[in-house]
C-alpha cells in the first residue's frame, strides 16, 4: 500500500472539489453518504481547498461538520488541502502574511475535529522567494505540531527540485490523465521519482469528460464549471476530443469496466513503469453510486497499457488545460 506521512492510503483517492464549488451543491447528508462510501472502498486520502466554495461551506466547513458526525474516522483519513490564495486578489500569496492566514483559517475552520495533514499552495506564487515560504510552514507549523507536512500543487519540475532542498515534499498534485499526459514527459514525473514523492493526479477522467456521458459542449450544467471556459470543452474542440473518448469507450468495452475505471487505472498502472514514481489518482464524486465506480480497483495489463500508449501517439489534444491567463506549471 503507498504511504504519505506514514499512513497507508489506497490506490485511488477521493477529490472533494465538486461538493462545494458548485453552483449548486449536493444535499450534505449525501456528501456525507458519499464520503463514507469513498472510505468504505478504500479511498483515504482526501483533497480539498480552502477555496473550494465560499468561506461558510467550503471543505473545510464539510470536513468539520462530516468529523463531528463521525470522530472514529478522523483517523482513518489523511486530508491534503489547497490554499494560499489571497481572498482579495484571488492570485497566488505566498507573503509571510498571507501564509499564515491561509493556514490559521484552514486549522481554526476543522475546529480540532481533525489535524490537517497536508497543506499546498494552489499555486506558487513567482514574486515570493519559495524558500522564505517553506521555512515558515516548517518552523511555525510542522515543527509546532500544527500541520503533518508540505505538498506542493500544479508546479513545473524545477520547482519540486528547488522545495526539495528546503523541505520534505510529502506529495506533488498535478492534473494527469489521457487527455494530459504532460507530466510523464516534462520532467515533473521523473523530479518526484527521484525524490521518492508521490503524485497526486487530479483531473484522471478529464473534467468528466472521459466517462463519455458528455456527448457536446452543452451536456455540462453547472454554471460554476462553465464560467471557467475549459478551452478543452470549446465548440470545436471538444468535437476534436471525443476522437479519444470514442476511443477509450472501446478499449473499456473490451476489458469489461467503465470508461471511467479505464481512465483512472491507466494513471495507476503508471506507477509500474521504470522510473515512475507512485501515483494516486483522486477522481471526484458526489453520489455513492459514482464513489464505487470509480474507487474500483482494476488492473491494466501490460497489453492493454501498450494498446493506450498507440492511442496516444496517434492523438493530440485540441485546447490547453487552462484558461491562457490562468497560471499553470509555477
């Protein structure tokens, strides 16, 4: 079983981003439902963000409430939280001031219910020396017993080398998945292989995509997911797209699993390849129903891998993965 912190987690993780950034959200007692479901099948390790939804029902507000419910499982979960964004710029803050604002919020919003594994800034923020930002966290939270460690979130390899030298980096998140391969080639795979650091996927099924439910642009509802204009999700390109989701359809029709599950396990079967570091997707759900899907463990042969690979180099990609002036690989 992989480890982070020490603690064994399961192969699959669990995103809670879509009970609270919606516009929207899901009754709570089926969050709750839902994620007692993820920790029934196995998927303990759980990410949020302080950011995800507003102050009053954001993750943390729905990991405090779901705690109080449940104490025993206080335990059971590891919890890796995004934050560091400036509530007034809504930019990266990586600033002394900021730092510690982020993470008094976070810890003082779980109310002692639960301590806060992990924290990560969503993004590294360019005008703050990384180095003075780390210290902090070490000496005012890690060493104080307040925070288990340092993550760090969609960040480009040299990053991950330079927090290497100032810190123990517990994990890296990254979006992968078959529509974004990126990592296994930009260096950000090999940099956490060396360092022995897990990867933490997000994003395994494309946004949705790679369930093959959404069939045009207008299939996606929520008003919150569409105001990020996705280029990948733009007429034109998301007609370009379905190439690889037809495709991949296919491939899980013939293995006898969801296109979803081929998705997912394609990015956990990663981790067998020479020179891969560990790799833990955390596919997001807020029904039982979905949870099951997609915590289900299924193993992709070597076969099969080869086949995906032939996939892919016969694909590109139409649309970034983000808005051109959203920071990306900082």
């Amino acid at each position: 079983m992989p480890q982070i912190l020490g603690k064994e987690v399961g192969p699959i993780g669990f995103g809670l981003m879509g009970f609270t950034w919606r516009a929207s959200p899901c009754p709570q007692q089926q969050a709750f439902e839902t994620m007692r479901a993820a920790l029934k099948n196995g998927s303990n390790l759980w990410n949020g963000g302080e950011f995800y939804g507003p102050p009053e029902y954001n993750s943390l507000v729905l990991l405090e409430r779901y705690f109080e419910r449940y104490p025993e499982d206080a335990d059971k979960v590891v919890i890796c939280i995004k934050g560091g964004i400036n509530p007034a710029t809504h930019m990266p803050d990586g600033s002394p001031e900021n730092t510690r604002r982020s993470l008094d919020s976070i810890i003082a919003q779980l109310k002692g219910r639960k301590k806060l594994d992990l924290f990560e800034f969503a993004r590294r923020d360019p005008t703050i020396p990384f180095e003075e930002t780390l210290k902090l966290i070490q000496k005012e939270y890690i060493d104080t017993g307040k925070l288990g460690g340092i993550s760090l979130s969609e960040v480009r390899a040299e990053t991950i080398h330079e927090a290497a030298k100032h810190s123990k980096v517990e994990a890296v998140e990254v979006e992968l998945s078959l529509f974004s391969p990126d990592i296994l080639t930009n260096g950000v795979a090999a940099a956490c292989a060396q360092y022995n650091i897990p990867v933490v996927a997000y994003s395994p099924i494309g946004r949705g995509m790679l369930t093959g439910k959404l069939k045009s642009p207008n299939d996606v509802q929520d008003v919150v997911f569409k105001s990020f204009k996705f280029p990948r999700f733009q007429p034109g390109n998301f007609e370009a797209n379905l190439r690889l989701v037809e495709q991949v359809e296919e491939l899980a029709k013939t293995k006898g699993c969801t296109p979803a599950q081929l998705a997912i396990n394609w990015t956990v079967a990663l981790s067998k390849r020479a020179g891969m570091p560990t790799i833990l997707p955390i596919p997001g759900s807020t029904t039982v129903e979905r949870v099951d899907e997609n915590s289900k463990v299924v193993d992709i042969t070597d076969g099969e891998m080869s086949r995906i690979d032939a996939v892919l180099a016969d694909f590109q990609t139409a649309g970034g993965r983000y808005p051109e002036a959203a920071p990306v690989e900082t």
